[in-house]
C-alpha cells in the first residue's frame, strides 16, 4: 500500500495513473498410484490370497502417509499407509470402484487430510466418487 501512494505521489500530474491487481491461484493435485497395474476387469473378483475384515475406521486419513491403492470390492478403494495399515474407502452409493483401477487423483484440503463426506476421488478416466466413510481393514483368521 506504501509503494502505491509513493507511485501516485511522483507520477505527473497531467497523465492518468492506471491501478492493476493481479491474483495468483495455485491447484494442487496428488496421484494415488494402484499397487497392482493392469486393466479392469467387467466385475470386480474377490483375491484369493488374503481375507480382510472391517472395523470402524477413522473421519479422515493424512494424504501424506498413503503410498498405494488397490481395488478389490465393488464399491470402495483400499488404501495401504506407510505404517503398514490398510484402510478402504467405502464409496457414496450409487459410485463403482471399477473406473479407479488405473489410479486416481484427489485435491487436498488445507488440513493435508482425506477426509469421508468431503473428499471425493478422482478417477483418470473422469469419474469422481464421494468417500462415504473409512473402514479399517484387519486379515481375517483363516476357516478351518
């Protein structure tokens, strides 16, 4: 503001001062890279290795500590932490996971976070999903 009423006081008196504003915007978007690449199935086939479980999960995960995903259910995304924990994220009703197997993006809030009903992933291909909430997944026992 200093520098302005500097420039209005030395400009000449007979020629008009122009004022201009200009304002930067930045968007930032992270890529979630897919642990598995390949092409997407018609349907979605449960994996034969591992069985997981869901436990109550949390509001919101830090972006920072997801390293991979993965799809494995017809309606959410799992996601691997660099701590090793797994997470899926359950999809609103009505979204498929199955346009998110070639990764996805997502904008992040000021709080560095992915956050349910919030957030929403973004699929390459255009498609975007809401989270409707985080699961916590834990491997099943395995049946005798």
């Amino acid at each position: 503001m200093l520098h302005s009423v500097l420039l209005l006081l030395v400009a000449p008196l007979g020629e008009p001062v122009q004022l201009a504003q200009m304002m930067i915007e930045q968007r930032v978007i992270i890529r979630v890279p897919m642990a598995k690449k390949g092409r997407a199935p018609a349907h979605v086939a449960r994996q034969a290795g591992r069985a997981w479980k869901e436990k109550k999960g949390p509001r919101c995960i830090a972006l920072r500590s997801i390293r991979s995903a993965s799809v494995v259910v017809e309606n959410g995304v799992d996601l691997l932490l660099a701590d090793n924990h797994r997470y899926r994220a359950r999809l609103e009703r009505g979204c498929s996971s199955t346009g998110f197997y070639s990764g996805f993006y997502v904008e992040p809030d000021d709080d560095g976070s992915l956050c349910s009903g919030r957030d929403e992933l973004q699929a390459r291909s255009g498609l975007s999903c809401v989270i409707g909430s985080f699961r916590r997944l834990e491997e099943a026992e395995p049946a005798d």
